[in-house]
C-alpha cells in the first residue's frame, strides 16, 4: 500500500487520466497529456496546476515580524500588509535550507510557503528560532490545498469565477476573496514566468473551484498541467529549483542572489541566522567571484542534463549543469550551470561532456525567456 500524500484533486487527476508521480512524498500529477502542449498552453493561452504539496506555515503574534527578520535573511517586518516577498532561510554558515515566499497577511500574520521537499526542515527551523520572541509557528499544511491558474489568459479565465479586483490585485500581492463562491487567499504570484495566480483554499473546496476554473477557461484554452512542464516553464524564466541551482552548499552571493539578504535590518540590532557568514560570503563575491550561475544554450540536439560537467573549448572542466531539458519555446535545449566566471559572459562558446562528447553551447544571460508586458 502506497504511503504518499495525495492533494484534495487526487481523484479529480485520475479521472483526467494524468501520469502520478513520487514528488517529495506527495502523488502528484506528472502530465495529463503531451507536456510539451501543456507547457505551450500556459505560454499562449493557459494552464491549471495542483500545486497542494507545498508547505503553508504560518507565524502569528505581537512579534512575528521581528521573528521573521531573525530567522530569514529578508527584511520581512519592512512588508506592507497583503504583500509577498521571495527570500530564504539559511544555515549559520550561510548555506540555503530553502527558497521561500512569504506573505504578511495582517499586520501580525504572516503565510510562509515552503517547498515541498523542505516543507519539515523549514517549520522545525521556524520553531526553534521563534523562541525568545513574542510569535506563533502554526503547520498549516493541512489546512490549505493551493492551485494555480497561469497564462496571458489567466486573469480572464479567473475574472469568470471572482468578483474580486484582479486588475488592481499587483504582482507579488495577496488578499481574501472569494472564487466559486468559496473563501479563499488570492495571490499573484507564480513560478512560470507568465502572469497568474495562487489560490489558497480549503481542501474540501479545491475540486469546485478547480472545475469553476475549467468550465471558466473552455474557450480559452485553458489545460490542466502537471509537474513536468511546471518544470521547463521555470527553466525558461530563469527560475532557481531547490535541489538544483539552491543547496545547503551554496550561500545566495553563490547563487547570484545576493540581493535578497538584507544587512540593512533595523530590527534584532540587525542581527540574523547565518549573517557573519553571509557577509564573509558577500565580501568574497566581490574580491574572488564564485562560479557564476549562467544559462546555456545547445547548438545541436542532446540535451545538457543536471550534473553534466561544462567544460572550456580546451576541454578543462570549468563547471556543472543544475538543469537542462528541450525548450518548447526555444525550440533548442537548453541549461543552467555554474561556470567559472572567465567563462561567464554571454556569447562565450564552451561545452558540455555528454557521455564522453563535448557538444558545443553558448552562454546566454538569464532568463531564457521572459514574457511581453
């Protein structure tokens, strides 16, 4: 017998006939169908996707904001009420536990949202460095189902189940509303590189919402959308995947994302988990860069797969792939990999070892792709 979660859809995604799959303990819809369809739905029209398997958490009290500070390299009480932020929780040598979103609910609330994979780790982390400050860590994983709507005809589609104002609801913003009459948390927010939205709902609520929001797109080309080209769609925007381009061996200067840790925290005396590391790390990003996260592109037709070395066009290694797969946008394969940076600027050819074959690639700037505003 099968001991993996399953989401409030499980049944609804059989009954599509979706290919499940194993995904960080959770039976999770890999692809209903072609996934290169599905991918090209949420560039050109739309997708629906089931993405109750990450990890809601929430911090509430008189200090959840200061707490937040204190055990997340952003400035999280600095929020404005109903936004989000993307940030991170490291280890004291600075190295990421987890990519995150968090949304300040209220003034005193806030919704964490964790990957799945690190959903545990992050809440007992949560738990232990709440301690000393006026702040409640509630697992609210049960509590929520989450599905996405993404595409340019995302707000269409939505506008069909909702009265809520979705023009004026701003990228990386959050509120309640209701959607097929249900009560929900509506975000903007995505991992796609479309426009779209994140439903936070009951899990007694996701299948009528989700079949409000399938009746809503007919017409509109709206498909259901499994794990698979959730995949390559964040590939092509650039997206970093925890597992992949994120570890607990990297710190976020490592990562080229620096610019989320916020030494200018006016809470704590500006203290934090993991700073004195993160600001070594911060000075010798400067002085001595690390390897530089770039994006590569193939000039022929195999595809660069995670953990492929990259090596210089004198065949000394000079990095590794994260991620690489066909791009259905691109038409080409393409990847991620951290490279040595004198081998980092866009337009260098290098290549990459592919079962003892160097095919050739050229490195691009991220992301591969980004959508027309």
């Amino acid at each position: 017998m099968s001991s993996l979660r399953l989401t409030a859809l499980d049944a609804l995604h059989r009954a599509l006939g979706a290919t499940m799959t194993d995904f960080a303990g959770w039976d999770m819809p890999l692809r209903y169908g072609s996934e290169r369809e599905e991918h090209l739905a949420v560039r050109t029209k739309a997708g629906l996707f089931d993405l109750s398997h990450m990890g809601e958490i929430t911090v509430t009290g008189p200090q959840a904001g200061e707490m937040l500070d204190h055990a997340l390299v952003g400035f999280v009480s600095a929020l404005g009420e109903l936004r989000a932020r993307y940030t991170m929780i490291c280890a004291e040598n600075g190295g990421i536990l987890d990519d995150l979103i968090v949304y300040r609910l209220r003034e005193d609330a806030f919704l964490v949202v964790a990957n799945a994979s690190n959903a545990q780790l992050v809440l007992d982390e949560l738990i232990a460095r709440a301690k000393g400050f006026d702040a409640v860590v509630t697992d609210d994983r049960d509590t929520y189902a989450l599905i996405a709507v993404q595409g340019p005809e995302a707000t269409g589609i939505l506008a069909g189940t909702t009265e809520a104002d979705l023009p004026g609801l701003k990228y990386y913003a959050i509120l309640p509303a209701q959607v097929a009459g249900r009560d929900v948390l509506l975000a903007r927010t995505g991992y796609t590189g479309e426009d779209g939205f994140e439903i936070f709902c009951a899990p007694a609520d996701a299948e009528a919402i989700w079949q409000a929001l399938t009746e809503a797109g007919e017409g509109r080309g709206l498909v259901p959308c499994g794990l698979s080209c959730r995949d390559t769609l964040r590939l092509e925007a650039g997206m970093p995947l925890y597992g992949h381009e994120l570890s607990t061996d990297l710190t976020p200067f490592d990562a080229g994302l620096g610019r989320v840790v916020r030494f200018d925290k006016t809470t704590n005396g500006g203290a934090f988990v993991g700073r004195a590391a993160l600001e070594r790390a911060a000075a010798a990003a400067e002085t001595n860069p690390p390897k530089v996260l770039v994006g590569l592109v193939s000039e022929g037709k195999r595809v660069p797969r995670a953990e492929y070395t990259v090596v210089s066009t004198e065949g000394a290694p000079i990095g590794r792939i994260t991620s690489g797969a066909p791009s259905p946008t691109l038409g080409r394969p393409i990847a991620m990999a951290y490279v040595d940076a004198a081998h980092a600027a866009p337009g260098t050819t290098v290549a990459v070892d592919v079962r003892g074959k160097h095919e050739p690639v050229q490195v691009v700037a991220l992301p591969f792709y980004k959508r027309a505003r």
